[in-house]
C-alpha cells in the first residue's frame, strides 16, 4: 500500500514537472555573513510611548549572523527585502512541480549550510550534518554549494489548506546554536496553477511573515532574553501596513527551546485557521502554520504573544490598516536637502529646503508647513514646533524649492536636530488658492512626505503614533 502510494506521488510529480508553463526553476543567491544586530533600533518602548525597561536598555546590539540575498553569483548586489522580514532570511517561493536552486555562500569563518523544511531533496542536498550526511551538509568559510530542491505535490497545500503554505529553511551543523545566531529564513509553496509568476499565490493581496521566538544572547539569564518577533522588541518591527479590504495572509513561524510556547493574537480582528475563527494561535518551536485576514477594520492594532512573561518582555508590534483617503492632497513632496557630509557627524545646510508639486487645477500663493522628525528609526515620531510659510505662487502641477530662510526657524530646527535623527517628516497645515479657497489640514500628517538622510530607507505608506509627551503637547495646543 505505501509502495502504491510513493509510485502515485513521484507520477504526479512527472506530471507536474512535464506540463508546459506548470514547472518553473526558481534561481537564488544566498550568503551567510555576519551582522550587528539591534533589538530596539528606536531605543524605546514603541508600544506604550516610553522608555525601554532598564533591564535591556543598554544591551541591544549584538553579533549575528544572517542570510542575505543577491541578484547574482558575484554576490555583489543585495537584493531588496521588505522591512518586516526583520532578522530572516529572504523568502524563498516555490510553486509545486518547480525547481529551487540555491547558490550559497559562506562569508563567515565557522560551517554552515542551509536545511529546507518540507521540499524534495537527495542527500547531498539535504544541508543536515549527521551520519551519513551529504556534500551540502557542512560548506566551509569561503566555501560554496548550489543546493537542488523539488517543490513536490508533499510540499504543497494538503486536502483543506489554504492556496500556499510557509515552510522553515535554517542551519544545521550545529541547528540550535545557529538558529540562535539568526541564520533562518522561510520557505512559501503555492499550490499548482495558483502562483502568480513570482510565486505568490493569486488568491492573496498581501502577505506578512512573524517569527516568535526568544533569542538567548546570555546563557539563559533573563537580562539576554530578547523576546522578538522577527527579531524586534518592544515593537520596533516596521512595515505591517495593509490596506482596507485586503485579503492578508499572515504566515506564523516559531523556534527555539522549550521557553518558546507562544501564542500569536491580533488585536482588532480575526483570522481563519484550521478551519476556524479565532484571534490567537498556538505555536511551538519549529512551528508553520499560516492564517488569513479580511483587512476591514482601518486602524492600528497590535499583534502580540499573550503568555504573560513574554508580553512583560516586549514580544509586540503594531500593524495598520489603511482607509482610503478621504480626499486629495492638494500638494505632494518631491525631495529635501537638510544635511551634507562633512565628516563626522553630519551637519544641517545653511538653508535647509523642501520641493513640493501643486497637484491641483488652481495656483497656490501661500502655504504653511508642519513638520515633525524621526529618531533613529521610521517608527519613532516626535513633533517639532516651528512652521515653513511660502508666499510664493506655484502654478498648477509645477514645482517650488521652499526654504527656511529665516534664522529664528532655522535655529528651531537646528534646536531639534542630532545625530539620532533619520529624517524629516512635514505635512500642509494652510494652502491658500488664487481662487480664494483655503485647504486645511483635519488630523495630524495627513497628506505628510518624509525626507530621509538614507536614501535607501523605505517609504512609509502611514505615520507611527506620536509618543506621548507629542500627543500632549497636540491636544495643549488645540
């Protein structure tokens, strides 16, 4: 009987692999290689508004070592990752009957491989050290390997599940130190004629990754305890953005020792899983598992473990829901010039500037800025009290270079300035039109653009919440 059925699978799996425009190879380039890694970019509690807990608040950035992507084997060129994979891996996609090659290199100075969960492989391509182990077991430093897996139909969705699944790829020469040195990442297989080019299923419109998992920077003393999700605390981890309407599909990931009991609530909405509704699931250390969101609740809401230690230990984040906008924006921020280096550290321009466009079909002769700026990191947000006022007239979808010319206003920026800062965030407060029509601003950044002194930085499609020491100035000053 289980001879029928191994012969009943590798057929389906011919089948799969011989239908033209069904079977695809997926080509990556992976490197192991070391890292600082910072728990708390922000250096805050992000979720209530203060100060990190002392007992980790000096102690945040620590060696890691990560899997990185790149375009190509001259592992020259990183490939973009979206922000919230935080500390994994880059996501490898399959569609079942196709191919996934992986070139990987080891720029670290002890052995590594890379071990997947799930996918058809042969020994030498199995990335586990134990007897007897393959020649993609162990790679040396320096050392490379091409590793060959099949996306098989045992690989896929089973009878029941969702149009794809998440599966575990991590280390395994030594798995448990490894796993905690941050090498790990995720493996998504979409079901046959369900995958868009890319690999992502069609039935989705947005996916998320969270990994729960306790990493151990000191022998198991509470103080080395970093309860993360993808390797954040205190909800640093950025980019949980969707938008009203969505279907969102959530893939949960556990790892780590018998501490990591976990489990995942959202709060402001429901999920399905397993063929329930709940807002929490369970997760065990090597745990996979994958939930789905209908986004129709707009607001930002929090995604946390609900064990009791481990929510006192900061193992939360925020994730948003964006509405539509109610209406236009009747201009929209091109650029900025605000520092220039000259050595260390960075110094402000003499005249700091900002381009805005005129989006409208009137001209604009006067307009009023806000702003606020970012400390360390996208997520932290505070205000700052000075406004930027042009007189001068812009015409219709043409560009003006706005500056802060006086010396009182560039002072209150240079008053709020230091090197902690990551950018500049500014919003219309007042547009007045030829016409005589006037636009003003309803809720705090609404329509805001933000300048960032690293080019590379992702844009944000929504503003954090201000701390709160900003809130009560906000409301003081209303």
């Amino acid at each position: 009987m289980q001879f029928s059925k191994t012969i009943a699978r590798f057929l389906l799996t011919l089948v799969c692999l011989s239908v033209p425009g069904l079977a695809a190879t997926r080509h990556y380039y992976i490197a192991a290689e070391y890292v600082t890694w910072n728990y708390a970019p922000s250096g805050r509690d992000l979720i209530d508004g203060r100060p990190l807990p002392a007992m980790w608040a000096d102690h945040l950035k620590y060696p890691k070592i990560r899997y990185i992507e790149y375009t190509d084997n001259t592992f020259a060129t990183k490939k973009p990752q979206p922000e919230w994979l935080g500390i994994l891996g880059p996501i490898i996609r399959a569609e079942v009957g196709d191919t996934v090659i992986v070139d990987f290199l080891n720029r670290t100075r002890e052995p590594h491989g890379i071990h997947p969960h799930g996918l058809r492989y042969d020994k030498a391509n199995e990335g586990a050290v134990y007897l007897p182990f393959g020649a993609g077991a162990s790679v040396p430093p320096a050392g490379k390997f091409t590793y060959h897996w099949l996306a098989d139909v045992g690989s896929g969705p089973g009878p029941g599940d969702s149009s794809s699944v998440v599966w575990w790829y991590h280390a395994h020469v030594d798995p448990s130190m490894e796993t905690n040195d941050g090498l790990l990442g995720p493996i998504i297989v979409t079901a046959a004629g369900k995958a868009r080019p890319d690999g992502s299923p069609k039935d989705v419109d947005r996916e998320f990754i969270a990994l729960f998992m306790i990493f151990d920077e000191d022998r198991g003393q509470a103080s080395g305890l970093y309860h993360t999700i993808n390797g954040y605390i205190f909800g640093n981890l950025p980019g949980l953005v969707m938008k009203q309407g969505e279907k969102v599909r959530w893939y949960l990931l556990g790892m780590g020792n018998e501490q990591d009991l976990h489990t995942a609530h959202w709060h402001g909405k429901t999920v399905t899983h397993a063929h329930r509704h709940t807002d929490v699931v369970e997760l065990l250390p090597a745990s996979m598992t994958s939930a789905d969101m209908v986004a129709d609740n707009p607001g930002t809401w929090m995604l946390h473990c609900h064990v009791a230690d481990h929510m006192e230990a900061g193992m939360m984040v925020a994730y948003t829901i964006l509405a539509p906008a109610a209406r236009s924006c009747p201009v929209k921020f091109k650029s900025g010039d605000f520092w220039q280096n000259l050595g260390s550290p960075p110094t402000l321009y003499g005249e700091p500037s900002i381009e805005i466009t005129n989006t409208g079909a009137q001209s604009i002769r006067k307009v009023t800025l806000l702003s606020g700026y970012f400390v360390n990191t996208p997520q932290y947000l505070r205000r700052t009290p000075y406004r930027w006022t042009s007189t001068q007239t812009i015409a219709p979808q043409a560009s003006a270079t706005l500056k802060l010319n006086d010396q009182s206003e560039r002072n209150h920026l240079r008053a709020f300035y230091s090197d902690d800062i990551a950018g500049l965030m500014l919003y219309p407060e007042r547009i007045e039109f030829s016409d005589g029509k006037v636009w003003t601003s309803k809720d705090f950044g609404e329509c805001f653009g933000a300048i960032w002194r690293d080019k590379n930085t992702h844009q944000l499609l929504t503003l954090p919440p201000l701390q709160p020491e900003d809130q009560e100035a906000e409301e003081e000053e209303e």
